[in-house]
C-alpha cells in the first residue's frame, strides 16, 4: 500500500474509531440507565415511570390496603431454582390453604418487585390457588444483572413452568402479568408449553421493546426515538446478547396457543391504550378483551377491582 493511500486511510479510519467508540458508550449509558440493576433502582427512586397522581391507587385503595394487609401477615416461602443458562431464579411461593393443583403465576411490572403483586397474590390465594411471584430480571432478588423487559424473562417463566409440572404432574397453571410482567406471560405464550398452562391474563402489556421505549423518549426528550435506539442497539447487543427489535409481545402472540384475557385501561398513557388493539387482533389463540374505561396504566384491579375480577374469575372459569 503506498504512503498516500496509507495516510489516507488512517485519515478515514481513526475518524471512524472514534465516531464508533462514542457510539457504543452513548448506547452503553442507555442500556445502563434504563436496563441494568443500579439503573433500575434509580429510576424507582426518582418517582418512576407511572405520575404521582396515578400511584395513588397502588398505596391508598382499599385493594392495595388488603394487599399490604395480605403480604406482611401471610406466610410465604423464598423458593428458586435453576434456569437453563445456569442462573439461580427466586420467586415467592403462598402454598394454598387446602390441598391445590392449581398454580397463578403473577409477574410485576418495570421497577416493580414481587410483593407489589400482593393484592393479585391475595385474590388467586383467596380462590384456592397456589400463588408464584417471580423476581423478573433486574429486579428485587433476581441474580440476572440486567433487565430484558419480559424477553428473555419468558424463557424464565417457562422454566419455572416446567419445574412446576415435574414436581406436580396434575398442574394446571394460570399465567398474570401487569404492564413489563404482562409482556412477559405473552411472550412465554408464544413458546412450547405443556398442556398444564390453562389460560393467560395479561393486563396493559405493551407490544414491544421498541415501541415501549420510543413511548418513553418521545416525554423525554426532543431526539426522534428513533435516532436513540439506533445507537442503543449495538450496546444491547454487546450487554444484553439480542436485539432490541427481537423483544417483541406483538410477534410472540401470533405463535400462542395459550387462551388469553387482555385487559387495558383506556386511560393508560404510560402503556398507551392503543397497544392493545394489535396484541389482541394479532393473537392466534382464543382471547377476550377487557377495556376498563377511567383506569390510567396499571390501576384497573386497584380502581375497579369488582369489574377486574369479575372478569377473570368467569376467563379462567372456561379453562380450569
């Protein structure tokens, strides 16, 4: 190569190196604020995703009063197991009353953690369930460093699903997942399940990664959300190990076999209302919806707990 061509391509190159090393460290901060443990945390602690105004529901109402009530005097055990990459899950376990082949799994949200899902633990505990809360990815006492927004988390349901069937053969399973954790039970539907998963509520999931975030970006920021995830993507790919775009509940239910109840308030502007229409005309197993007019992101089964309810205790009436 001669010296002119040679300079030439360091002129290009380093230029280059350097453009791509800011890049991967501008993606890098966005998985780390957004998707890592610590970040996490500190999202929780500024106040959420969710406004102040629309919290209320989830410490005043008189179903998160009955939850509280419920998860500090009920008993419940630490359990866990080995996922197939080799990493430890937790989850809490409320061992039915009475003798009980039923099992409700109950998936909490972003920045959530297991004993948020009391007051739906109580409800399945109180119908004579066996109740199973996991610690999702990133969060609470899950050992995985980073949050995956219910993807690779429905590998993890599945396991637990099957450690559930191997020790009790006669299972029937009831999958529940509120906003991230309702992506989370429909994209596990979208995978091989055994017979034993009877039915799936998910309530205001979000269609996918992508979509969810650019939701997100749009408040946030003057940047197209585009142009943000493009230079996410490449750190994702390093941190994570998938794409951004492979995280998609959109997708996974067109491959469901699982009977599903969507539920979504029609005043969610966190998870926007609208995602429920394609989730619910693109899912290729039998479904119903539920539209609960007036709740904002999350608050159905705390606001209107008696239509909540009613709804999906006639759902899984059909199927267990």
């Amino acid at each position: 190569m001669s010296n002119k061509r040679t300079s030439l391509f360091k002129k290009i190159a380093v230029p280059g190196a350097v453009i791509g090393s800011a890049w991967l460290a501008a993606g890098t901060a966005f998985v780390e604020m957004n998707l890592s443990k610590n970040g996490i945390k500190a999202v929780a602690s500024s106040g959420g995703v969710v406004s102040d105004e629309d919290c209320r529901c989830f410490y005043e109402s008189d179903e998160a009063l009955a939850g509280q009530k419920f998860h500090k005097e009920r008993a419940y055990d630490n359990i866990s197991m080995i996922n197939r990459s080799g990493t430890r899950l937790h989850a809490m376990y409320y061992q039915a009353e009475k003798p009980s082949h039923v099992y409700a799994f109950s998936c909490h949200g972003y920045t959530g953690e297991p004993y948020q899902n009391a007051c739906y633990a109580k409800r399945f505990f109180d119908m004579g369930f066996n109740v199973i809360l996991p610690h999702l990815r990133g969060h609470g006492e899950s050992e995985h460093k980073y949050c995956t927004m219910g993807w690779l988390d429905r590998l993890d349901i599945v396991d637990w699903v099957n450690a559930v069937v191997e020790k009790d053969p006669e299972a029937k399973i009831i999958l529940h997942g509120v906003s991230m954790g309702a992506a989370t039970v429909m994209m596990a539907t979208g995978e091989a399940l055994p017979d034993n998963v009877k039915c799936c509520i998910e309530d205001c999931g979000f269609t996918s990664l992508c979509d969810q975030f650019s939701v997100q970006i749009r408040e946030k920021s003057h940047i197209p959300a585009n142009v943000i995830l493009n230079i996410a993507e490449p750190a994702a790919r390093l941190i994570l190990g998938f794409s951004l775009k492979d995280a998609s509940a959109l997708e996974q239910v067109r491959h469901s076999k699982t009977p599903t109840l969507f539920i979504h308030g029609d005043k969610d502007s966190t998870v926007p209302f609208w995602m429920n229409y394609p989730l619910f005309n693109n899912a290729s197993c039998e479904k119903e919806r539920l539209v609960v007019p007036g709740a904002t992101h999350a608050a159905s089964g705390y606001a209107f707990p008696e239509i909540y309810w009613n709804a999906i205790t006639e759902f899984i009436g059909k199927y267990l």
